[in-house]
C-alpha cells in the first residue's frame, strides 16, 4: 500500500468494473510516470461525457442528442428490434455489420441476486414502442448468462401477449474453441442449434 494521495488515486481507479488492484496500479504509475499524458485533458473529457452524453429518448442507447445516430438513420429498417441489454452490446452488433434494424437497450438485467427486477429495466418503453403494431420481429440478444437468460424468458413471456415474433440469438460453440473446454450449457445449444450442411 502507498500513502496518500498515490493510495487514493489507486483505488480510485480499482473502483471501475473490470479494473483490478494491480492495474489500477499500473494505471496510476503510469499516469505518473508519463511526463507527455494531458491529465487536464482527461479530466476534460470525463467532465464533458458526465455533461454531455445522454441516452436516446427512443432505444435507450447512448448519444449526445435527443434521438442517437441509428435512431436518425432513414435507411434503418423500423420493423426489426433488437433488444440488448447494455449500449456496449449495440456497438458488438453493429461490428457485425449484418443487422440493420433499431435496438431497445434495457439497461441491465434481471437479477434478483442484485436487487433488479423486470421494473428496474425500460421494459414499459419497449412495449410502448411495439404497441406502435409496426414491428414484424423482436429479437432477443441479451446474454448467454443466468441474467440474460432470465431476462430474455420474461421477455418471451411478456410479448406472445402482443402476437409479434420473437426470436433468439444463437448461441454455442465458439469459432477456434475445444470441445473439452466447453460447458454443458454451451455445448448443448450448439446441439439445439444444429443445422443440416
């Protein structure tokens, strides 16, 4: 442990997720140790993003205007919805390059474990958007984990009431990946989800 100022800028840093001890030191000496890194600038910016960055009135996807920028988009295709639960899972799929529908970020997942529950998400503005009765298909992509799955379930649930199809992300065996390594759960979808070569 150091003293100080040093200690609390360390875990300062160990506070974000996916941040552990050693790189938040890391961070930190290197921040220091940096003579050419603009500290005032990255203090800028973290007070601009905090100013600045909202989330879409429409999707719930991360922008600096009212709408973001696939919500904007004319040649976006309105009948498809992708719910995700995180604005990151939007940038994942759009990678892909191969959607080209509008998205409806959740904001979480349920986990009663953590206290959040269907109410805690912006499940009521999903349901407002596809009362609209202009989508064709809702498809489901939040994780292949226990919350993802418990959210995409409810979410099943909740929509046969609407009569709007609803589907999936595949979900299996990784492209490089050993069957040895592979959970139950995993390899199982991959046999639910085979198809004929």
């Amino acid at each position: 442990m150091y003293d100080g100022i040093i200690q609390d800028l360390i875990d300062e840093f160990g506070r974000l997720p996916g941040i552990g001890p050693k790189s938040a030191q890391r961070i930190a000496f290197h921040i220091l140790q940096t003579q050419n890194f603009d500290v005032s600038r990255l203090a800028e910016l973290l007070t601009e993003v905090r100013e600045k960055v909202r989330f879409c009135e429409v999707c719930g996807n991360i922008t600096e205007q009212e709408r973001c920028s696939i919500c904007r988009d004319p040649r976006r295709d309105e009948t498809l919805i992708c719910v995700v639960e995180e604005p990151k899972d939007v940038v994942a799929i759009e990678r892909t390059r191969q959607f080209r529908g509008l998205y409806h970020v959740l904001g979480g997942a349920i986990s009663p474990i953590d206290g959040i529950g269907p109410d805690d998400l912006s499940i009521p503005a999903l349901m407002r958007r596809l009362g609209a009765g202009d989508v064709r298909e809702v498809i489901l992509a939040t994780d292949p984990n226990l919350e993802g799955e418990a959210t995409a379930a409810y979410l099943s649930r909740l929509l046969t009431s609407i009569e709007v199809p609803v589907s999936r992300l595949a979900s299996g065996l990784p492209v490089g990946g050993d069957l040895e390594f592979a959970d139950e759960v995993t390899l199982g979808r991959a046999f639910e989800g085979r198809r004929q070569v």
